[in-house]
C-alpha cells in the first residue's frame, strides 16, 4: 500500500453550505471549517468530505455531457424513495432516477443497501 485515502475533496462556491448540506444527509460532523476548507467526518481523526472553495466553479450538467459530472458519490441508503424525499428537503436537487444534486450541483446516487453492508440506524 502506498497511502491511504485522506479526503474526497469537492469544489464549490460556498463550502460551508455544501458541507452542511453532506453532513445532514450523512449524519456527520463538520469537524474543521475555514473561510476556503471545510471537512465533514465521522470525527477529526478520519478521514471524510471536504469543501474547497472554488468561486469560478461551474456547475456539472449531467447527463448532458456538456459539462462532466467532476465527481460522483454513491450514497447507501436503507429505502430509496425515503431518502429521496429527505434529501430533497436538505437542499438537494433531483435529477432523474435515483440521482440527485447537492447545493453546488455535484450528482450522487442513492443506492439501496447492499446485504454485506451493516444496517443504517435512523436519524
């Protein structure tokens, strides 16, 4: 092994409201923040989301290949259509099918749980 992932860092204009944004639908912390770095994880000593500032950030517009989707998360859920709806509420956008938009317009999928992962708990 070489190394170890650190964090999966995504650019955005606003990183403070991207990374509230992941840490309501993950059920993390934020657990560093600064005007351009902001991480959301299970706790300062792993590894997590962070949220760079990028003020130009453009936007992806899939599934129109126009502009690339940069980076794409899936996101294991326990009820698709549940999670769909809350994270709706949190800010998202839908797109089509089971994919969706953060605030800065990054997709991530829900996915059903696959049966080797442990259970989510509620809340």
């Amino acid at each position: 092994m070489i190394g170890r992932l650190h964090h999966v860092a995504l650019d955005c204009p606003d990183p403070i409201r991207v990374a509230r944004f992941y840490s309501a639908l993950l059920g993390q912390p934020i657990t560093y923040a600064d005007e351009e770095w902001v991480v959301v994880a299970a706790d300062d000593h792993h590894s997590g989301l962070a949220f760079q500032l990028a003020p130009d950030h453009i936007a992806p517009t899939w599934p129109d290949a126009e502009i690339p989707q940069q980076v794409h998360l899936d996101v294991m859920v326990e009820d698709v259509a549940a999670a769909g709806r809350e994270v709706v509420a949190l800010g998202a956008r839908h797109l089509r099918d089971d994919t969706y938009a953060d605030p800065a317009g990054h997709p991530f999928c829900l996915v059903k749980r696959p049966g080797w992962a442990p259970p989510i708990p509620p809340g």
